[in-house]
C-alpha cells in the first residue's frame, strides 16, 4: 500500500530556494507504531524537508509490535510517501501468546509429563525458527517490502537510500536495493549488531546464527557508502569493522537526541498535579533489561532499608517502559522494601514526557556489561531538555562523560550500592531540596533533532554528489 500524507505541514518552514532531493527510508518501525526506537527516522523526516530532503518511508504495514503511538504521526510532513508492505510474521499478541503457552504450568501432576513435553516442542520449535529467519523474525517482512520498492524506485527517482536498524533486515534490504538501482546507501546503527546480538533477549546465540550474521553484517559493511552510529564510540568501533572486511565507507556519529517541539507543548511543572508531594519521585523510563537492569538501584534500598528503614517511604519509583519478568521481580523486591513504586508498560510518547516532567530526578541505568560503554540511551537526551536532575547509575564510558559534565554529584556506577543508598538517603530526608546542575548546557546543541538532521542532510548531499561523479 501506497500513501502519500495529506496534512498541514508542522516543521519549521523549509529553507527558501533549497533544491529538493528525496531519500528512501527504510525502517520496519514507523509510527503510528509507538516506542523509543521510531523516534531517529521519524525525527530525520520530520526535519530533513528543511535541507532539501523530502522522503519516501517504507515500512511495515501490519508490523508485530507491542505499541502503537497515533499521536506521533503530527510530525510526519504531508510531502512524504509512506510505502506500506505486508509482513508474514505472526502477530504481537500470537507470539507473546506463545510463549506464555509454553512456559505455563501443568494444571494437575498427572498430566505434567505431557505439558513437560509440549514445552519442549514449541521451545525447539521457537529455536529452529530463530535460526531460520536471520538475522531477525523481520526477515519475513523483506520480500513483499523489496517488492513494493522496487516497483516504486522504478517509476518515483530517488537520490539515496537510508536503512536504519534494528532490525539489521533493514540492512540488508537496503543492500538488495542499491544492487538493484545502484543508489548510494546509508546505514544507520541505532544499536551496534554486536551488542543486541549479545543482549537482545530473543537473539540467536548459537554458533551457526554468529557466523551468519557476522557475515551479513560483513556484507552491508562493504555495500554501504555511508555509516552512521550513535555515540562516538561505536563510531569508533564500526570504523575498525568496517577497515576489517575493507570498507572504505565513511563513518560518522549522529547522537540520538531531543526535539523541542516535543517539550513547547507541556504544562510548567509547578501546575502539573503530584500524586504524593512529600515523596521524593524518580522516574525512568524505557525497557527495563539486562542492559538496563535496575539491580543496582534495588540493592541500595534493601540497605537504606536496613540502616534506616523509616526513610524508604519517602522515595517513590515510577518505571515506563517494557520490563522482562527478572526486572519484575526486582521492581517487587524494592516495593518490598516500603520504596512505592509505580509500574506501567507502555504510554505515548507525549504521556511519558509528562511523566518525566514531574520527577525529581530523572533515572538512567547502564548495566556494567562488555560494550556498554559504547551505549547512550536515547532517554538520555530528552532528559537533558527537560533540565532536571539526572540520577544515573551507569558504567564508566560516553554515558557517564555526558551525564557528570552537567549532573557530577548524581552519577553513579553499578557497583557502588553504599554511595547510591547514600543519595537516597539524602534525598529521602531533603525530598523538597532543589539540586542543582553545572548549568553546562553549551553542547545541547549538538542533540537537537533538527541539528541532527542538517548533519544527516550534509552526509546524504555528499554521497549523492559522489554518486553523481
């Protein structure tokens, strides 16, 4: 399905006399599916008309997502085209289903051996189907989206294509299509391959599912005239990737970030409605994981609530977001400690920005794994614009350099429980303290979308240009 919107236009206006050129994106996730993760490409459209980029989206028609987030389609231009392709994966809910299925309990011992046995059957099945859509189930998405494309980049000229990821099938369509129409092909890493491979909890970590994806992702290293990453040190490290396989592609970092527009339409804080104003109130936001585990944060409340149990009560902790069962029980173990805590699984995006805008203190979490250092989570940034207290709990790398050149006094690492019960404790006493930040804000800049997205629009010029030639 083809459609191109048909609404007022809500970016700033478009640079007068700016020569128009127009970019495929590629992303399976495009709203109105909600989420974290569709907040780069939309962004990059919604500003890139600006710097003489309009865009053609392509995307998943019946994408098998958790969120869907109507609010977010404002800030899609009416001169885009969204490309609508069919998926053949199983719904959200029938995979999820699934999964609940096969790890139930037997309802009567007697008929446990042969639940013991159905478990076993859908979870081989689950692994042989893992290893067959590599590198991810959204493999199933890219015969019926190649074809879409195909059909339109014969008959609608385009100038570049961009495919941002995850998923990495993202990737690797867009490398069907630069072999198809020979367009210049930017590919965007909003997670290193390496890291989800070893942390997403779905992901394939059997030999034969390492080797082939390494080698797709060998193959879209040496095919892409472009790389972008996130941080500068997964710039780093894609830049010695890429040297490996002998890429000469370019890479360059463009930070996730905030866009004010976001930010222009809340109410000021002081008329927002506490729900409990003696309480000191930590906010997090995002999926709560092994890469994000609040463990840390639980351990310190277990010893505040040792040594000063009559203080927990005066800390509440609001978590947003999707959270496996381990961090579910995590979240129970704080409650446990008379912490209140508060959990929902998913909002909108203007919902989840009202809720921020009401803390405290702001939480971010890092788990002290290998490649974490490399990571920014994206919150991080919309954090920034909202200009309240950081509370992070992160390892030593580009998070904590960013974090402590505002917000040093409130950034700790995971393993340091006694000093982060130490702050809660303080908080916990002090809850109406105003804490104050460096008021470093000079580099905020370099985190607004639509900075990013004239950085964007000058590597796409450069590629067409050298496509030109």
């Amino acid at each position: 399905m083809t459609l191109t919107l048909d609404r007022p236009e809500t970016t700033t206006e478009v640079i007068a006399n700016t020569p128009r050129k127009r970019l495929l994106l590629i992303s399976y996730h495009f709203p109105p599916v909600g989420g974290a993760g569709v907040q780069r490409p939309l962004k990059f459209v919604k500003f890139l008309r600006r710097f003489g980029w309009d865009a053609t989206v392509l995307m998943a028609e019946n994408p098998s997502v958790p969120v869907f987030d109507e609010s977010l389609l404002v800030d899609v231009p009416s001169t885009t085209t969204l490309l609508k392709a069919r998926t053949w994966e199983p719904s959200y809910r029938l995979k999820g289903a699934s999964v609940a299925s096969g790890s139930a309990a037997a309802p009567h011992a007697s008929a446990g051996m042969k639940v013991r046995m159905k478990q076993s059957i859908r979870k081989t099945l689950r692994k042989a189907a893992g290893m067959l859509l590599q590198p991810d189930p959204q493999v199933l998405w890219g015969p019926n989206a190649y074809r879409m494309a195909r059909e339109y980049l014969e008959h609608v000229s385009h100038d570049a294509i961009l495919a941002t990821a995850p998923p990495y099938s993202n990737l690797l369509l867009g490398c069907r299509l630069k072999e198809r129409f020979g367009l210049p092909l930017v590919v965007d890493f909003r997670d290193e391959w390496d890291l989800s491979s070893r942390y997403l909890e779905n992901s394939q970590r059997d030999i034969v599912s390492q080797f082939v994806q390494q080698r797709m992702q060998q193959r879209v290293l040496r095919s892409a005239d472009l790389i972008l990453a996130t941080t500068q040190a997964s710039t780093h490290r894609l830049r010695e990737r890429a040297a490996a396989v002998h890429s000469d592609a370019p890479v360059q970092c463009i930070y996730n970030g905030f866009d004010d527009d976001d930010f222009s339409r809340l109410q000021p804080t002081a008329e927002l409605q506490r729900t409990i104003t003696e309480r000191f109130r930590i906010v997090y936001t995002g999926t709560l994981w092994n890469l994000t585990s609040v463990e840390p944060i639980v351990h310190a409340f277990e010893e505040l609530q040792r040594t000063a149990p009559q203080l927990t009560k005066h800390v509440e902790f609001v978590a947003i977001g999707r959270k496996t069962a381990e961090q579910n029980a995590l979240l129970e173990r704080m409650q446990a400690t008379g912490c209140h805590v508060t959990a929902k699984d998913y909002c909108s995006h203007r919902e989840a920005i009202t809720e921020m805008q009401s803390a405290d203190a702001l939480c971010l979490l890092l788990s002290d794994l290998p490649g974490a250092e490399r990571v920014a989570p994206a919150k991080l940034f919309e954090y920034l614009a909202l200009e309240k207290p950081i509370f992070a709990v992160v390892p030593e790398g580009e998070t904590s350099q960013i974090v402590r050149s505002i917000w040093p006094e409130h950034c700790f690492a995971p393993h340091q429980v006694h000093p982060i019960a130490g702050w809660l404790r303080d908080r916990a006493n002090r809850p109406d303290d105003v804490l104050t930040s460096l008021g470093n804000d000079d580099g905020l800049q370099l985190f607004r979308r639509e900075f990013q997205a004239n950085q964007l629009a000058n590597c796409l010029n450069d590629v067409s240009a050298a496509r030109v030639k």
